[in-house]
C-alpha cells in the first residue's frame, strides 16, 4: 500500500514537471488585444495602433468623464461615451487614420491600416 501511494505521488509530481504547472503561462487575458484602445487620464492607449484591412477596432472609455471617438475626415464617430461604454468601427482600407475626443481636443490618436 505504501509503495502505491508512493508510486502515485511520483507520478503526480513528474506530471507537474512535465506540464510546467506552476509555471507561468501566458494566457489570452494576459495579452493585449491588438484591436482595443482604452481612453483614460485623458489619453487613448495606444496609439498609434497599428492593424490589418478588415479589423475592427473597439475604444472602451475607462475615465471617469464622457469622452467621444471622432476620426478628423468623417470616416467613424462615436456618440457619448460614459464610463465602460465603448465604440466599435470596422477598418476596411488601409491608410492612416487620425482621431480626436471633440470633447477633449488634446487627446488624439491615429490607427494605421495595414
């Protein structure tokens, strides 16, 4: 009996060793999503972002003021954006594209389309 359990723990232990438990793994909530801005302190983050044709990129306000997402040709504008409210636009085409909070015009940002 002693020996099976001694066994089991010896198999326990060598599947830990094995599987890097323990270990630090990165997981999917550890990366950052290449397709998100996050606006606070009064700053868009990141920016410039940089994306492929076709991603959809979502601004999420974390400040507790209104902020809006408006790009300077027209191309997307958001409405008010409360605290964890969020706008979504879809880039088709590449280039560069330059934004601004019409509430906050000193915070400004850029996506470039790939």
């Amino acid at each position: 009996m002693i020996l099976k359990r001694s066994r089991l723990l010896l198999t326990a232990v060598s599947m830990v060793s094995l599987w890097g438990i323990g270990a630090s793994i990165p997981s999917v909530a550890d990366t950052p999503d290449s397709s998100k801005v996050v606006v606070k302190d009064f700053k868009f983050n990141p920016t410039p972002l940089t994306v492929k044709a076709g991603t959809t990129v979502t601004w999420t306000n974390k400040d507790d003021d209104v902020h809006t997402v408006v790009s300077d040709t027209g191309a997307f504008k958001s409405g008010a954006m409360d605290t964890n409210d969020s706008f979504s636009f879809k880039f088709d085409k590449p280039g560069t594209y330059h934004f601004t909070c019409s509430l906050h015009p000193r915070m400004v940002g850029t996506i470039v389309v790939q």
